[in-house]
C-alpha cells in the first residue's frame, strides 16, 4: 500500500465520530438508497446513528440496461460502459442526497457503495463469482472520498456464497439478550436473520428464502404495465390459487439447508414473466396470479423460519426492512402464517426499514475501514473470517 493510502485510512480511524454514506441499490432495480450515517469505533464497540436517508430513482432508460444486464443480455463492451456510467449515477446520488439533507461533501469520511449486482454465481467450479457494476473509481474521485466496494468477492474467495452480508450487521445492531429474534428483510430477494438471544458471530445462522419482490415485480410489469403492487392492493383482489402455490414451492431451492443464496438467475424477470405467462394461459385471473406469489413470498420465509432457525417455536419477534414491508397484504399473509410471533417494522427498533440495507453497508464500509472482518461463515460456507470490500481512495 502506499504511503499516502496508508495515511487516508490512519486518518480515517482515528476520527471520534465518522459520517459514511451507505449506498445500496437492490435487485429490485427501482434505484438508488442513500443512508448517511454516523459512526462511532467498530466491531462489538460501535454505535450508530442515521443522519439522513433519500432514495433517488433509476431513470427508465437505466433501468432498462441494468435488467438486460441483468439478465446476461449485454455484450462485454456495454457493461463495462455501464459500470462507468452508473458510477456517475452514485456520485450524483450521494451529493444530491447530502444537498437535500444539508451535508456538505467534503464532511463524507467514506462511502460503502454496495454497487448493482449482475451476476451471482457462487456455486461455479472451479471458482464462484459475483460481479456488482458501478465503478468505484469515479465515486471516490468525484467525492474525494474513501469508497469501499466489492464487498462480496472476498468471501466467495475462500468457498462463501459471497451472501448475505447484512447478517453481521443485524447481529451487531438488532440482538437482543432478553428476546428470540428474525431479522428479515424483504427485497427483491427475501433474506433473514436468526437471533437468538444467545446469538454470537460464530453461530449466526441467515440466509436468503426465496424471492421477495421479484417475481411479484415482474408479474405486475407483464399483467398490468406497473413496476409493483403499491401496498399490496392487487393482490388483495385476488385469490390464491393453490395447485400454482404448490407447482412453485416445488423448486428445489426451498427445500435446500444453508448456507444459500438467490439471485435474479433462481427468481428474476425472466422467471417471473413466464410464471405470468404460463398461468394466464391456465386461466388463472391476473389478480390470483398477483395474490399466489405474494402467498410464495409469505409461505417460504415462514417455512424457512420453521425449518431452518433452530429455534421456530420460540420466536418472540419477526423485525421486518425493506420495500416489502410496504405490501399489507403480504404483511397480512405473514402474519397469518405465523401467528404467534409479533411482527414489526424495523423502524420500532432504530432501524428504519427503507434505509437498513443503505445503513449495513455504511457500516461494512467502516468495518473493512479498520479491518475487521465482516462475513460470517456459519451463514455464507466461507472457510474463513475475512475483511469485506475493496477500498478506493479519492485524490
């Protein structure tokens, strides 16, 4: 490492107090969330608090380039070109984010920017692979700023499925020593949290369900010309149709043990319009088709709560983040499944469900900042604790 490299990050630790600005743009692909968030120490040691969250939206145009590349339909040359233009786009998004919430630039200590992921293929032999665009490079020298990024690549590096990461930052964040907890978070894909009060870094068992929003997302684009289901109001239309609930619960990566994750490749667009398709063609109603894979969404994270937790019948709380915690009728769906357990927001426990993901990585960011490892090999198959991002340096 350089000498001057090796100052920016002695300067960076040494800070009382450190403002990062987490970035995360999910596998929903609807843009880009932007926490800012302030830090003090690391590890076991650190606190936190949320200064100010935006989400500023991918133009149509760049959403549609990100799901073509998404969906391996982009030659080489053009995805390297959209990584370098969608850098631009994070940059952009950071200072407007900081604009609205009255941060100057120059206060950002660093940025985590989880970047737009485009392939996840963990299990590839001889070597996994997960590659997230949006170059890194143009953010820290457009911010002259750290900027930590590729996140995962370490951990598929020694055996891990690269995901989820978010895991360590629930247990140092959403723990409690007094009640059993699920941390969930309802994306595009759906991933949980086990958290027992007995929870430690060793023994964290998360991974991802299923889908979350996705194949919801990609049916409504395909039956109604509509990104989501606002609230969930059309598949409260419907009724779920059980012999379609059942073909799909069929899939064999509900029933696989953890470690494990999902991506666009197990429950994207394309899987999600030919469900669509096929059902139409079954003569299932446009509102049912809504209604069954929300249910899918509801059914596999309650079955892998109770197959996979270790302790399903004893879950006191299911703390929920993300964009679905938006869908009351997967809410309700959820709490029909399991109805012992009290379902809440993550907002009620400092974590604001919009924003947690964005918060995690600002967190990432300052863990690989002061080179504390961040996987979890319970939870990814990692043969290893290893330090999690790559770190660029503005200037």
């Amino acid at each position: 490492m350089q000498p001057e490299h090796r100052h920016s990050l002695l300067r960076y630790r040494s800070l009382p107090t450190r403002l990062v600005a987490g970035v995360m743009s999910g596998t929903s692909l609807d843009g880009v969330d932007v926490a800012f968030v302030q830090i003090e120490g690391c590890g076991q040691a650190l606190q936190f608090q949320l200064l100010g969250f935006a989400t500023l939206p991918y133009s149509p145009a760049l959403r549609s380039q990100l799901l073509r590349a998404s969906d391996g339909q982009l030659p080489l040359r053009e995805a390297y070109e959209l990584d370098s233009d969608l850098g631009l786009v994070y940059a952009d998004a950071i200072a407007e984010a900081a604009r609205q919430w009255g941060i100057a630039p120059g206060a950002i200590a660093a940025v985590g920017l989880h970047g737009q992921t485009v392939y996840h293929n963990p299990n590839r032999l001889p070597a996994g692979v997960t590659v997230q665009i949006g170059s890194a490079a143009a953010v820290a020298q457009r911010l002259q700023t750290l900027v930590v990024s590729d996140f995962r690549t370490n951990d598929v590096a020694v055996g891990g499925q690269g995901a989820p990461l978010v895991p360590y930052c629930d247990l140092l964040l959403l723990r409690s020593p007094l009640r059993n907890r699920v941390a969930l978070n309802i994306g595009g894909i759906a991933n949980l949290t086990a958290l027992p009060t007995s929870a430690t870094a060793e023994t964290l068992i998360a991974f991802d369900t299923g889908p979350g929003n996705m194949m919801i997302d990609a049916a409504m684009r395909h039956l109604f010309g509509s990104d989501y289901d606002a609230a969930g109001n059309v598949a409260a239309t419907g009724t779920v149709n059980a012999p379609l609930l059942w073909q799909l619960l069929a899939n064999p990566y509900f029933q696989a043990p953890p470690p494990k994750s999902a991506g666009r490749e197990d429950f994207g667009e394309e899987v999600g319009r030919a469900v669509a398709q096929q059902a139409l063609a079954d003569g299932i109603s446009p509102e049912s088709i809504i209604a069954t894979l929300t249910q899918l969404t509801a059914t596999t994270i309650a079955e892998a709560i109770g197959s996979h937790c270790g302790f399903a019948s004893s879950v006191d709380e299911l703390i929920i983040g993300g964009g679905g915690v938006h869908n009351r009728t997967l809410m309700r769906m959820l709490g029909e499944a399991m109805p012992t357990v009290r379902i809440l927001p993550s907002d009620e426990c400092g974590l604001p469900s919009d924003a947690k993901e964005a918060i995690c990585f600002a967190v990432l960011a300052n863990e690989a900042l002061c080179e504390v490892p961040a996987n979890v090999p319970s939870v990814t198959g990692a043969a290893r604790r290893v330090v999690c991002g790559a770190i660029r340096i503005g200037g």
